[in-house]
C-alpha cells in the first residue's frame, strides 16, 4: 500500500510538473474568408488575410469594393457547388465542412484563453470566427437564412453584403489596414508584444 501511495504521489508530482502548452506557439496562421475559403501560412509567414486580399482585389488598387468581394465570393461559391445548379446543398457542405476543420463548433475563444483553462465568455468566437473578420462559424452555412438545408448564390451574395456593410460601415471601399484583426492574429500579436518586452 505504501508503494503505491508512492507512485501515486510520483505520478502526480510528474503531471504537475508538466510545462503547459505555449500559445503563442501555433502550428499554421489561418484565415477564413468572408466567403468561406480558408487560406493558411506557417508562422511567421505574412499573414494569410494579406493573401485573400491580394487575390480579391481584382484592379490591384489597394483596395476592395463590395463588387469585388462579391466577386471573389461567387468564385468560391462555384468551388463548393460541384453538380453547377447554383445552389449548395447539405452533401456538398458537408464535403466542405471536412476541408475546413478550422470551422469545428467544439473550440471556442483564442487558443491561448482555451488552453490555459480560462473561461470563455458569452459571445466569444467560435468555429471559424476565431479566424475570420466577423464572428461567424461557418460563412457558408450562416448564408442559409431560410433553413432549408440549401444555400443559394442569392443567399451568399446577401451574406457578403452583409459582411461588407458590417466592416465597411460608410465607407464604400476597404483597405487591408482597414480589416479587423482576426481573434487568432490578435493573439499572435499579443504573444509577439510580450516576448519583445520580456527580451528588453
């Protein structure tokens, strides 16, 4: 018995021990598009928003306009709409939803917050909002607003405009400045302040 009290307490020393995960340690950088379309960099890479940017802006004038995030939505749309009927349906969802497991609904909040234990607040992002301009877990699942199960090339290009109106406010264009940081980006750049004040 006293043997095992002492593994016991080995085991348990052992565990306690154990450092806690970093976060500011991340494996890959992600961004999910308004659209959807997620795009990723490895750390320290420039950030993959500055990439769905650079491809959305069709006129390579430094800024976006609504026609082009439009645009840039229905050509990701057409990606995910594999039979062409303009609209996509639960199977085709699904099989995006298994691209994307930055969408999972089981992560809430930025990594750091969730691993150190903390609790995440109401209202905190979730799914693919914790790498998204918005709070929206699934771009392409929260289009759908008459629950039908199908979502339409209508019901996608509202969604965009919605988007839009929310970042842009009066404004009828937008810079990459102009984006909101991203749950994931504003950790990684918390994490890089600290470190920068703990090396002076």
């Amino acid at each position: 018995m006293r043997i095992l009290l002492i593994s016991f307490a080995v085991l348990g020393g052992a565990a306690q021990a154990a450092p806690r995960p970093d976060p500011c340690r991340v494996r890959e950088q992600a961004f999910i598009s308004p659209a959807g379309e997620a795009f990723r960099a490895p750390p320290g890479a420039p950030a993959p928003v500055a990439t769905w940017f650079a491809g959305a802006d069709r006129n390579r004038d430094g800024r976006m306009t609504l026609a082009e995030m439009q645009a840039d939505a229905a050509r990701f749309f057409a990606t995910v709409d594999r039979d062409g009927n303009g609209e996509i349906i639960p199977d085709e969802l699904a099989l995006y939803e298994r691209s994307v497991p930055e969408l999972s609904l089981y992560q809430s909040g930025p990594p750091d917050r969730r691993r150190r234990g903390k609790q995440i607040p109401y209202g905190a992002p979730i799914g693919g909002g914790r790498y998204a301009l918005t709070n929206v877990p699934n771009p392409i699942a929260a289009a759908d607003l008459d629950m039908n199960r199908g979502i339409t090339r209508a019901e996608s290009a509202a969604a965009i405009d919605r988007i839009f109106m929310t970042i842009a406010k009066t404004r009828g264009d937008l810079a990459l400045a102009d984006l909101p940081a991203t749950p994931q980006a504003a950790m990684l750049a918390e994490c890089a302040a600290r470190a920068a004040k703990a090396r002076r």
